[in-house]
C-alpha cells in the first residue's frame, strides 16, 4: 500500500512539474541592410542611427560666393646685374631660363641684321646699282649684291622663327616676355593654375591673397597681372600670373604659394557644395533627404561654379536637405557599385 501511495506521489510530482515547464523564447533579429528601390533612386535604412552617418544641408536661394584656393609657385625673380648691366631673370625652371637668355639673345641679333647688316648691304646693292650704271660694274656684282642682301634677310627670318619658339615657352609658362626684360630688381612672378571653368570668376586685375609655403605667417597682397593664352589639354587648368614688387627680400624662385579668390556672383539662386555632387555616364545627382531614414537620387542640371558652391537651374526647390557627407556610399548603393 505504501508502495502504490509513493507511485502515485511521484507522478504527480512529475506532471505539476511539466505544467510550469518554460518555453525558450525566440528573439527575431531585423535585417540591418538599408533598402534599394527604383532602380537605386530610393534608399531606406532600417533605424534612425544608420540614417545619421549621412550630413545633410538646406538648399535655398542665395548669392554664389565662394573661396577659390589655387596652387601656384615663385616661377621667377628679377636680381641686379653685377655688372650694372639688365637686370637678371632667374626662373625656377631651367627651359624657361634658357628660352629667356636665348630670347634676349635673338633681340640683340635681330637689331643687329635690321640696324647694320641689312642697311649695309642695301648701301651696297645701291652703290653697285650706280657703278652699273654708269658701265663700272658687271651685272654679276649687281647679283651678287642682291645675293647679300637676301641671304641677309634670310637670316634676319631665321632669328625671328627661333625669337617666336622662345617667346612661345614663355607665354606658355604664364609670362610676358617684354614685361620682363623691363622688369625692376625685386620683382617676384608668381604663377598659379585655376580649372577653365573659374575663368569667368577671376578676370585680369583680380585681387588675391598669397602665402608661401616658407613663410606661412606672411600674407602678401597682389593682382592678377595677366592670364595665359593656353589652356593645358590634360588637366583642362590655365596659369596665371600675379606679379609682386619686394626689394630686399628672401623669396626665391622655386617656393610653393597658395593663392586665394575672394569670388562671387550677383545672381540669387539654388547653390550646392562640390561635396554634393556626383556624377554618372556624364550626367550629374545629388541625394535628398526624403524622410528621416530615406534619401533619394535627384538628377540635377548645374552652371557656374564659384569656389567649392556650383549653381543647380533645375532639380532642387527651396528647403531641399541634400547630403553632403556620405554621398559616395549612397552613390555606391544607388548605382550599385
């Protein structure tokens, strides 16, 4: 009888034991992965934390300004003459200081065929011209003094050709070669580059500020003196020129500079940062923030750009928030790189 009560207590035992036995909970983990629709224009993030890696700014209608920073360098120097003579160019650039001396020495032959040997050999020609006509020279003295003359101006074409290559070095490099044979002592040329498409923002006479990177808590005030004829074909970037009177001074040619725009423009619209532009198969996006976690890709139509601040004509309005940090990893999503 014991027996059978202790059975019947242990199975009691068992089943109220079962009846409070716990069922594992299963935790259901969302997908972290932000969501791509229409065809990579829309890009969704699952939580708000993901969304914030993105800065954005308003869009709205203002004045284009901006700072235009342009690498440049001390490309040239003027000295004096030990001798008393014209003063000395001393470029950073051993072609530009052989077309300069090369050059000066192409003037000096050119005057010298133009001012004594051509003249000489027309006194000449003129002279055998009335020996023949009065019967004491031959018709050979007559071609041969001819012969003088054109070999004489033969050479002065030559000089000119070779005068034009060297002149063409020069302009290349940003500079005017007869500014600089009339170029004080303590002249300092300095030759900076600027992208084609700020050619319209900076014009000839534009103020700027210049720091060399030797003395960087010197800041030295200058204008633009003039702007290269030439564009360079690879990097699509024109030199120009700012010219600085420093007597005494220990800057040399060679040294590194930063040259700074102060540029604007007068026109009120819709500008964004460079940081917000991208571009695919030439044609240009930026990304707006649509809602809190989601941002969509805008194609955009943009003009003038001024500084780091480009002009947008069509695709944004007013309040617009468009991304400006981030924008290459939603450009990877969106075009699905």
């Amino acid at each position: 009888m014991q027996r059978i009560t202790y059975y019947f207590f242990a199975v009691a035992l068992l089943l109220a034991g079962c009846k409070h036995t716990t069922t594992p909970t299963v935790t259901v983990t969302e997908d972290p992965s932000p969501v791509v629709t229409n065809n990579g224009e829309q890009i969704t993030f699952p939580d708000t934390a993901a969304s914030n890696f993105f800065a954005v700014e308003a869009v709205g209608d203002s004045a284009l300004n901006g700072t235009l920073h342009a690498p440049g360098k001390v490309a040239a120097t003027v000295v004096r003459a030990d001798e008393g003579g014209q003063n000395i160019v001393l470029f950073d650039d051993a072609g530009l200081n052989s077309d300069y001396s090369q050059l000066i020495q192409h003037k000096i032959n050119i005057n010298h065929i133009q001012q004594i040997n051509i003249n000489q050999r027309k006194i000449e020609l003129d002279r055998t011209q009335d020996l023949y006509d009065h019967g004491a020279a031959s018709g050979r003295d007559i071609l041969e003094a001819k012969s003088n003359l054109s070999m004489e101006q033969t050479n002065l074409a030559n000089e000119k050709t070779q005068l034009i290559e060297h002149e063409s070095g020069l302009k290349a490099a940003g500079f005017d070669p007869e500014a600089l044979r009339s170029a004080s002592q303590g002249s300092v040329y300095i030759i900076c580059d600027i992208p084609e498409n700020q050619l319209n923002n900076v014009k000839k006479g534009a103020p700027c500020s210049i720091v060399l990177s030797s003395f960087p808590d010197n800041t030295y005030n200058g204008k633009v003196e003039d702007i290269a004829d030439v564009i360079d074909d690879a990097t699509r970037m024109i030199k120009l020129r700012i010219k600085l009177t420093i007597p005494d001074t220990q800057i040399r040619a060679g040294m590194f500079a930063t040259v700074t725009f102060q540029v604007h423009s007068d026109n009120q619209g819709i500008n964004i940062s460079r940081d917000a532009l991208v571009t695919s198969e030439g044609q240009n996006y930026v990304f707006v923030r649509t809602a809190p976690n989601t941002f969509t890709r805008r194609e955009i139509r943009t003009g003038q750009q001024i500084g780091d601040r480009i002009a947008v004509y069509s695709g944004l309005k007013n309040g617009e928030s468009v991304v400006i940090k981030g924008v290459m990893q939603l450009k990877g999503l969106s075009f699905g790189y």
